[in-house]
C-alpha cells in the first residue's frame, strides 16, 4: 500500500479508475496518498489530497474541489465529504472503535483546521459551513475505565450546525448536538446540547451571550462600503502574489491589468452582485452577495476571488 502511495498522480488515477472508482477532472493525488475503500468511492473534480494523507474506509465519497491537506488521517466505516471542504494539515479523523455505526459526514464549505481529532466511532455529522478550529476534538465515545468497576461508558453521535464556529481548544463529548450559527468560546469543555445562534463557552459551556446581543448587521450602505474595501485589498493583493502588473479603480469598478490583458471587476451595488469580466477569455463570473451563489468560476482569477472573500466568511456556493 505504501509502495502505491509513492506512485505519481496520474498513474495512481488511472489504475483507481480501472478498478472502478470515479474520478472527476483535475483532481490531485499527492506524493505518498493513498485511499483505500471495500466499496467503489468517487472523487469531485478538482479535489486535492495531499502528501501523505490516507483515507481508509468501507466507503468513500468526496465531493468536487475540496482541499485535504497534508499528513492527514481519516478512517472510519463510511466518509461522505461535500464540496469545497478544507482538511488542513495534520487533522486526525480517525474512529478508535470501529463498527458499522462509524459515520463522518462533513458537508459542504466546511473547515477542519491543523491538528484536529475528531473520533468518530458513532456518527459525526458537519453541517454546512461550519468550522472546528485548530486543537479542538470531537469525540462520540466516553470509555477507558472498565464498566465491570462502575465507572461510566458512553457512546453517542455528534451533530455540528450549519455555520458553527468551535473557535480553539474546544472538547465536545459524545451525544452533543450544537445549534446553527452557534459560537463556542476557547478552552470550552461542551457536553450538553447548545441551542442555535448563541456564545457558548467554559467548563462545561454554558450561554453566555445570545446573538442579538453581540452581532449588528451592518445597513446595506454598510455592506456595499465593505464589499468595495474588500475588492480594493483583493487587487492589491494580487499585485503582492505577482498574478497582476497592476490595477486602477474607477468608483466601483477595478481595471486589472497583466502585460496586455485587462479584466474588469465591477460591483453592482443596488444588485449586491460581483461581476468579473476577463476580455481576453469572453468569461463573466458572477458573485450574488444576498444569496451567497457564484457561476463560472473556472479561471484562476475566479478562483482567486472567491478564495478572498471567504477571509472575510463570506463563501460562495456553486
């Protein structure tokens, strides 16, 4: 098996691929990764798995253009892992007592930060663009000590909310489901459930602050001044990476320019939408900033932006 993990990506594909396994388009296969499933799995396109990343379960399905980083374990019975998901470096999901019952499920737009566990011996459950944040685990199996002696063993699954953010160092113990938009606080030890779109944190977590009190949306006026100061740091940027010569704005329109090329990115504010125009390709590419869709991201620049925005939490579906 190692020996296989050593073989370049494409060759790795192509023999993947003869044993029925579906691969999509562009997808990466680093140096010394390795799946492997009693099923036949499927792989988005445009997916990456980095250098010496396993995945080993009975069945795998990855979405299209997720990122799993680096030295990254994932094993348990069923994986199921959405679009545009990023495993980032040394993130363990590994189920210590394995059975038919051990679930990840991890749905689109989510985020697992560097040196996360996540033990999902029961099933786990990451709705739609949560977050588990660098040193949290996540464990849905209570046992060591033996039960014969009296001490406790418990076993339940997780469930993690849609835009769930678990900030630093957070334990969640088994049968702990947390509501949507709910925030848990650093060092926070939680094993009961927390309700939607509040500030949890401590040991135990409690409620500390509902989300009325500690988030203002700003006006539209507000956003639209946001959105613009955003595209003027993201032009500027690219200049930094080297990906453009440079840029000039006119109002609400940014002039790109790369030897002879010239791409425009406009933002139409009553519409609270991003329009990139690449005049050499012919491409627009949308961003809808009231219902969070993009279309026709499939040039670098596209990439770019859409990557940029989401420093800022605002992530396009596709």
């Amino acid at each position: 098996m190692l020996t296989f993990g050593l073989l370049p990506s494409c060759i790795k594909k192509n023999i993947y691929r003869l044993k029925g396994n579906k691969i999509g388009r562009n997808v990466k296969l680093s140096l010394g990764s390795i799946i492997r499933s009693n099923e036949n799995f499927s792989i988005g396109a445009g997916t990456k798995i980095g250098f010496f990343t396993s995945i080993v379960a009975d069945s795998v399905s990855i979405g299209q253009r997720s990122n799993i980083r680096s030295a990254v374990m994932i094993k348990a019975f069923k994986v199921v892992i959405g679009n545009d998901v990023t495993i980032s470096e040394a993130a363990i999901i590994r189920a210590g007592h394995l059975s038919q019952q051990s679930e990840i499920i991890i749905d689109d737009l989510v985020h697992i930060f560097p040196n996360t566990t996540i033990d999902p011996s029961r099933k786990i459950h990451l709705m739609e663009e949560c977050a588990v944040g660098p040193q949290c685990s996540i464990f849905t199996h209570g046992s060591y000590k033996n039960i014969l002696e009296g001490y406790p063993v418990s076993y339940g699954n997780v469930e993690i909310g849609k835009r769930v953010e678990l900030t630093y160092n957070v334990f969640v113990a088994p049968g702990v489901n947390i509501g949507d938009d709910a925030i848990i606080a650093y060092g926070s030890y939680v094993n009961k459930q927390i309700p939607s779109s509040v500030l949890a944190g401590g040991c135990p977590a409690k409620i500390l602050r509902n989300k009325e009190d500690f988030i203002k949306k700003p006006t539209i006026e507000e956003q639209q001044s946001i959105v613009l100061i955003i595209l003027n740091e993201f032009c500027s940027n690219l200049i930094f990476l080297k990906k453009i010569d440079s840029f000039k704005r006119n109002d609400n329109v940014f002039i790109l320019n790369k030897g002879k090329e010239v791409r425009l990115i406009t933002f139409k504010m009553e519409e609270m939408e991003v329009v990139l125009t690449d005049n050499k390709r012919g491409d627009i590419s949308h961003y809808n900033l009231r219902n969070y869709s993009s279309t026709n991201i499939n040039s670098w620049l596209t990439v770019e932006l859409r990557r940029f925005f989401s420093r800022y939490g605002i992530r396009f579906k596709m």
